[in-house]
C-alpha cells in the first residue's frame, strides 16, 4: 500500500466555513455599494463638458465630451446625454 496523499481539495467546515461565507457577503455588498452609488456623479460627469483648454481636457478630465465633441455628437444625431449613459 502506498502513503499517498489524498487528492481532495482541504475543504472549510463549521465556524470557519460561517466566516468566510459572511466575509464574502460582506466584500460583494460593500462593492455592489460603491457601484451603485457611483452612478449618479458617473452621469453628472459624462454629461457635463469639460470648458477649459484642449490640452487640461484631455490630460485631466479623460472621457468628458469638448465643445468639439459636443458637435460631433450632434451631427451624428446624438446627445450628450446619450453619451453619458
């Protein structure tokens, strides 16, 4: 006979297993959370045009539509708002 040792994966059990499922449930709240609430200011900044030079709104405010952006948008048939969502 031979001393091999087992191919099943160590498992948790009990207190330990209550743990970790509670830590689980406590990461995954806590980062739909933050997605949740990022919403909101993820569409006041997206729909919002960013007004300062050409070079600050692409270094600082990456995403944000320019006034050139704006016209682009529009001739396509398109809005800022729809850019946002």
């Amino acid at each position: 006979m031979s001393t091999r040792a087992s191919s099943y994966p160590a498992t948790l059990h009990g207190r330990l297993l209550l743990l970790a499922r509670a830590a689980w449930v406590v990461v995954a709240g806590t980062a739909l959370a933050i997605l949740i609430f990022s919403v909101p200011s993820s569409y006041e900044y997206y729909s919002s045009t960013c007004t300062a030079v050409a070079g600050v709104c692409s270094e600082r405010a990456v995403g944000q539509v320019t006034p050139e952006g704006v016209q682009a948008l529009r001739e396509v048939g398109l809005s800022v708002r729809f850019y946002a969502v």
